[in-house]
C-alpha cells in the first residue's frame, strides 16, 4: 500500500481544493494520473459506503484532482526536498517501483540515478497499458516531474549487459534497489505455441507501444480471460484485425478481467 490519506483528499475535492488534494495523493504516490485511469480499484469493492449506497470512487477522484493540478502546471508546489546528504542510490528499472523509489528517495536528500533498459520510461505502465487506456502524456508529465526533483534516469542501459551491481557499488553507490519489473510472459506449455503467429500478450502490447511492426491475420485468437488479454483484444482490432475471439479455459464467473474492461 502507498499509504495515501484516501479520506483526506476526497473531503478536499469536495471543498473544490483540487490542488491541495493532488498534493495530498502526490506525498505518497507520483503517479497519480496514472493511477486515477489504470488502477484496478479493490478497495473499492471492499467500500463500507458501498453497504449504504455506492463506493466512493476514489480512482476517479485522483484523476479529477491531478488533472486539474496538470492543466495549471506553472502553478504547482513540487515536494519539499531534504537537505543532500552525500549518499547516491542506483536504482535498476524505470517502473512504478522504480521511480516511486528514486522519488521518496530524493525527497530526503539522496542522490538517485535510474538505470532502464528500453528507450522510454514507466514500465508496464508505459509498454503494457495500450494508449487508449493510459495516454502516455501522462506518464511522461509524472516521469518528468520526478527528474526535477534531481533524479537522473539513464535509458537503453541493461542490467547484466551494459552495468552490473558490483560495478554500480564499485561507482560509489552506497545502495542499490532492484526493480527490473516482470516482463515476460506465462507459458501454457501446450504443443505449438512456439509456431509462428503465437505471441505472447505482455511482449505484444510492448512492440505495438514502442511502435514496432506487428504482423496479425485477419482473425486473431487471445487466450486468457485478464485485463491483458482484454487489451490485446481491443488492439488487436485497432491494428485492423477483422474478427477477435477471447477464448478462456475457466467459466464466465471466474474470469479474472475487470467487468468494464470485459
């Protein structure tokens, strides 16, 4: 849990204090936006309001108070930042958890350089969430407010290939964090799932986000019943597919997708 003061912020929207509410959310969580589009909500099904009426819909509400904070930009109070103590910390993948660590890092006074192995940042939430879902504006204006706090992130720099732990520590870093992020996808171990055509979905998304070519026949199959395989499906159809069937082993109950996403 990032520790976000969900009762604070939602009685500051309801007084029309939007940026005060963005700063309550942003002490805990840099990616606010982010969050306000793409999370997948599960405290609010676990809502005591839900008992009286509806869940309070805390994700929309963290997107109503940071895109107001984002559209008066110049205006905005970024953190406070210690005083620098000396210490540089290396952190390893430019994620969500990578860059939520660099940023409470910095915050108290440590220098902090982000190693990441594609050309963009955000991990999964830039190269595994299609566009229409979270545009990736967003993510870069939150990237970018974390780099003016005096993180400095290094792209197209492999762990194991282009720096090594021992090497980084061998630099001066006092500490290293790990957050190199789960990139790869399930194998069904079934026959013929290494026959050209079959790809998996978590790489998919990545090449069509990168805006690599993708090769898809007319009809295309997705097997999973996730909010992955829902995405594949949706781009699928948006790359010129004619027909996506999800074809998913379990019941309907059992499917796993948020019922907005199905």
């Amino acid at each position: 849990r990032a520790g976000v003061n969900a009762q604070g912020y939602t009685q500051l929207i309801k007084k029309g204090k939007f940026t005060e509410a963005w700063q309550m959310v942003y002490r805990d969580n840099p990616f606010p936006a982010a969050c306000g589009r793409v999370c997948t909500h599960p405290c609010q099904t676990k809502c005591y309001r839900g008992s009286v009426d509806n869940p309070v819909n805390i994700m929309q509400l963290k997107r109503v108070a940071s895109d107001y904070a984002y559209n008066n930009l110049d205006e905005l109070p970024l953190p406070e930042i210690a005083e620098a103590n000396g210490k540089r910390v290396a952190v390893i993948g430019a994620g969500p958890a990578g860059l939520s660590a660099a940023y409470q890092l910095a915050k108290r006074g440590y220098g902090v350089t982000v190693f990441e192995a594609l050309p963009v940042g955000g991990g999964m939430m830039r190269v595994g969430i299609p566009e229409y879902r979270l545009p990736k504006k967003w993510v870069d204006l939150e990237i970018d407010l974390i780099t003016r706090l005096g993180v400095e992130i290094k792209y197209n720099t492999r762990l194991g290939t282009d720096i090594t732990v021992q090497g980084l520590m061998d630099q001066g870093y006092s500490s290293v964090f790990l957050a190199i992020g789960a990139h790869k996808g399930t194998g069904l171990n079934l026959p013929g799932e290494d026959l050209g055509g079959v790809i998996h979905g978590g790489p998919f998304l990545r090449t069509v986000a990168l805006g690599e070519k993708v090769q898809l026949g007319k009809k295309v199959a997705v097997i999973g019943g996730g909010d992955t395989a829902m995405d594949c499906a949706r781009t699928a159809l948006r790359l010129g597919a004619e027909t996506v069937h999800i074809v998913y082993r379990r019941t309907e109950a059992e499917i796993t997708a948020l019922p907005e996403e199905i």
